[in-house]
C-alpha cells in the first residue's frame, strides 16, 4: 500500500518545497516510485526549480478538463538508479494563479473529489508515494491536500510566530482530521543552548508535544543553490543530503494507513 504524504506549514518560506523536492528524490533513490505535486497554486515553484514546462497543468486535473495521465512528466532521467520519479505542475502563470484564488467553496470540494480519486489511479498502479507541496497557512486548497493525505509532514523553523501558529494548526487543524504528522524543523541555528540535534528534538518535542521527525541546519550551500539543485541527487556526501536520506528512511518505515 502507498503513501499519500502533504508536506505543509503555517507561514511560508519554512522550506516545504525545498523538502518536497528532496524527500521525492530521496525515496526515488532508494528504489520507490514517486510522484511528487506542486499544489501551491497561489505560488507556483516546481516549475521553474525543475526546469520543466507542461502541456496541461493540474489545474487542468482539479478543473476536469483532463485526466491525471496528460498531466504527469516523468523526469526519471535525472536520477540515477531510482524507482520512478514524476511530477504533475501547477500552472505559474499570472491568468492561472487569479484565476485559482477566485475559487469558489463548489469548486474546491468538486477538487477535493479529484485528489482523493488519485489513491486509485495512482498508488495502486504502481506509485508508492504521492508527495504533495503545498501552500503556507490555512488556504483551501492545503486543508484539501491534507485531508487527502496519510501523513502531514509540517515544517517549522524557530520564529515565534511560526510556532505559535504550527501549536494551533497540530491542534485544530491535524488532530481535527485525525492525521499522522511528522514535524520537521528547519534552518535550525545552533548554539550553546541548542547544541545537537537531540537538543531541538527534546525541546521542540516538549513545545509541539508530538513526533519531531528531523531537526536540519541552516545550510549557506541549499540557500546560495537557489532551490534548482536536487541535493540528493547531485550533493551526494552533504550533510543536507543525510539527513533527508534518514527523513525518508524513517517516513518509509512508518505505518500510516
Ligand atoms: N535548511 C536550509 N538552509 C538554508 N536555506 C534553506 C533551508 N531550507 C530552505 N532554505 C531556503 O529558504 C527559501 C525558502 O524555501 P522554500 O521555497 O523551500 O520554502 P517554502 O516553504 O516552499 O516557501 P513558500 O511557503 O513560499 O512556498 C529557499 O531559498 C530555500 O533554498
Ligand atoms: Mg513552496
């Protein structure tokens, strides 16, 4: 059986879709199939951090004007010895994000209909992972992305109000929908008081009071890359690339459905 995972936070910039990109490549590595979605509409990225252009969109998908199918590019060829590694794009461009946001509640719950259909197209024809970037905060299309998934992988960095709203969202939000969540925190600085991993592990533990699956440093080599290279790929023996290694060990491991 496979696994939907929606990689979300509260405020934007936490890294979900550095994450995604990487988790997606990570679990391909070690011989899964995945497909990995951009379904941050209001701010399309994968597009550009791939360099891959579509025909049609999932926006084309959530409207009903094509199958998933049409939509799906298989960007294999860039790993080396993985399982099968797609992506479904969100249209970046300014027409497709206004025309998103002007969304009706209809609509969005015609969409939900659409991702919770992708378990039967997808996972059980050979998929093992759909991975799924969303955007920030408490945007429609997110909640639909979560409740469609078996796991929420929730990324949070060390700024106040990131964690205050990260504390609501696991309790009014996650619990709510009953998910399994998977805290990941990012751009960790360390310091005296924050020596190791461990550290922010029994800390941010104790503030989240749930599973923190991975604490990852600031690294100056992810932010001079710009997003456009797929670190575990192509920085084999970084220490981004082990720690995402072990993240997606761990995520592989869980039982979520
Ligand atoms: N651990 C890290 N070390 C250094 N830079 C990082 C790290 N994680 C993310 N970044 C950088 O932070 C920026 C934001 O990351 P990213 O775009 O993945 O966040 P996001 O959560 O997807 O943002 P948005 O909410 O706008 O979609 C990017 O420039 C990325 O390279
Ligand atoms: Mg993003």
């Amino acid at each position: 059986m496979g696994k939907i995972i929606a990689v979300h936070s509260y405020k934007g910039g936490t890294g979900k879709t550095l994450l995604s990109v990487n988790l997606a490549a990570a679990l391909a590595r070690k011989g899964r199939n995945v497909c990995l979605f951009d379904l941050d509409f209001r701010a399309p990225s994968l597009s550009a951090l791939l360099k891959v252009k579509a025909e049609y969109w999932l926006n084309d998908y959530l409207n009903g004007t094509c199958e998933i199918d049409k939509v799906l590019i298989n960007l294999t060829g860039r790993l080396s010895n993985s399982g099968k590694f797609f992506v479904g794009l969100a249209n970046p461009t300014t027409e497709a994000i206004r025309e998103m946001s002007a969304k009706d509640r209809r609509w969005e719950m015609h969409a939900l209909g659409r991702l919770l259909s992708l378990r039967n197209s997808l996972l059980n024809n050979g998929f093992d992972y759909l991975i799924f970037d969303t955007s920030p905060g408490l945007q429609y299309s997110s909640i639909n992305a979560i409740v469609t998934a078996d796991l929420v992988l929730v990324a949070s960095t060390f700024d106040k109000s990131d964690i205050e709203g990260t504390k609501r969202m696991l309790r009014e939000l996650y619990d709510l929908f009953e998910k399994k969540t998977g805290i990941i925190i990012n751009k960790v600085l360390y310091d005296e008081s924050l020596r190791n991993t461990e550290d922010v592990r029994k800390s941010m533990e104790q503030t989240y009071q749930s599973p923190i699956l991975g604490a990852i440093p600031c690294f100056c080599d992810v932010s001079k890359a710009k997003g456009t290279i797929i670190f575990v790929e192509e920085k084999r023996s970084h220490p981004f690339t082990k720690i995402l290694n072990k993240i997606a060990e761990k995520i592989d491991e869980m039982k979520v459905n």
